[in-house]
C-alpha cells in the first residue's frame, strides 16, 4: 500500500522500474528491434536498485538504451523533459 501513496510507487522490482521502461519503449517504438531483441537474447533482467546481478553484457546493452531514451519524459513521452545535467532538454 506504501507504494501506491506516494504516486508511483515501486510494488514489485522484477516488473517495475527499468523492465517496465524497455517494455514500453520498444512497444511505443522508442526503441528498434535490434536492441529489445539482443536484450531478450541476453536474458537481461534488471532487478532492484543497483543492478546487482546484471552481466556486463546487460548492462552495455543498459546503457545503450539510456542513450536513446535519456531525453524523454517516462511521464509524458510526447512531451518536453526538462532534466538535469547532462541532459538539460531547454
């Protein structure tokens, strides 16, 4: 119930947070096929906070993704994102 009161909550680390966000980008196209494939060819997981568990495969594959998607609004993905260094969208 705590994570439903403060808005967004995370309820469950396997399917929130990051998981969630890679699935929505490739369904909404904010990712190609490519990506979202070699992903699931990895078996990439990200669970919990830290990323504890994620091979380094996973996680270059991570990062490639944050570099596509680092100027959206996970909130409002047609919209503007005015974020913080180093992606201050102005």
């Amino acid at each position: 119930m705590k994570g439903f009161l403060v808005g967004n909550g995370v309820t469950n680390w396997h399917y929130d947070c990051a998981n969630a966000f890679i699935e929505m980008s490739y369904w909404h196209s904010l990712i190609d096929t490519t990506l979202y494939n070699e992903l699931k060819t990895n078996e990439c997981v990200f669970d919990g906070p830290y990323f504890d568990n994620v091979t380094p495969e996973c996680l270059s594959l991570y990062y490639e993704f944050d570099d596509l998607v680092s100027r959206l609004d996970v909130y409002d993905i047609f919209g503007t994102c005015y974020g913080y260094y180093p992606h201050p969208q102005l």
